[in-house]
C-alpha cells in the first residue's frame, strides 16, 4: 500500500486561480443526471449548459445535434460519445492560453 507522504508519479500541474475557464466539465453536467437516458432527456435537461472543450465553451445542445445516438444506457456511454466530438486537449483559459 502506498504510503500518502510518496510523491506522486505524475507531475503535478498547478492551476492558476486568476485566469476562469468558461463552462462547466463534462462530467460534472453528466453527474446532474439519471441513466439510461435519451438523448432528447438529455437536451432538455442539460441543453443549455456550456461544457468546456480544447475548441472553447460551446453548448452542449448543439454537441448533442451532431449525436447519432438515439439513447445512453450509462454516464460512461454519454460522456465517450461527446468526448469522441470534442476531441483530446488542454482546455483554454479566457485569456486563450
């Protein structure tokens, strides 16, 4: 067992209070809800939420139009699909870095 006083073998990363990142994690907007799911639950639901993506805030009714699935049997299925759209990356902060 891994003693808490280890150092981790991840690098840290420090995140900087002064610069706010726009919208919401995914997965605190997935965690808002009960699955299965459909997709049209989803919208209305959580449509107008703005989640956080590496291209920027962005709606997550307008991910969900670009969705072929119809129904989400899990949190695990709903945030894969989105994820699969918006892509791997840093999320910018609003200065854009």
């Amino acid at each position: 067992m891994a003693d808490d006083n280890e150092e981790a073998d991840e690098p840290v990363v420090e995140l900087d209070e002064a610069e706010p990142v726009d919208g919401a994690p995914l997965a605190r907007v997935s965690s808002r809800l009960h699955w299965p799911l459909q997709k049209s639950e989803v919208d209305r639901k959580e449509g107008e939420s703005t989640i956080r993506t590496p291209d920027g805030p962005q709606e997550l009714s307008s991910l969900l139009e670009q969705v072929d699935e119809t129904y989400f049997q899990s949190e695990q299925e709903f945030t894969d699909e989105i994820r699969s759209l918006v892509g791997p990356g840093p999320v910018p902060t609003a200065d854009g870095s």
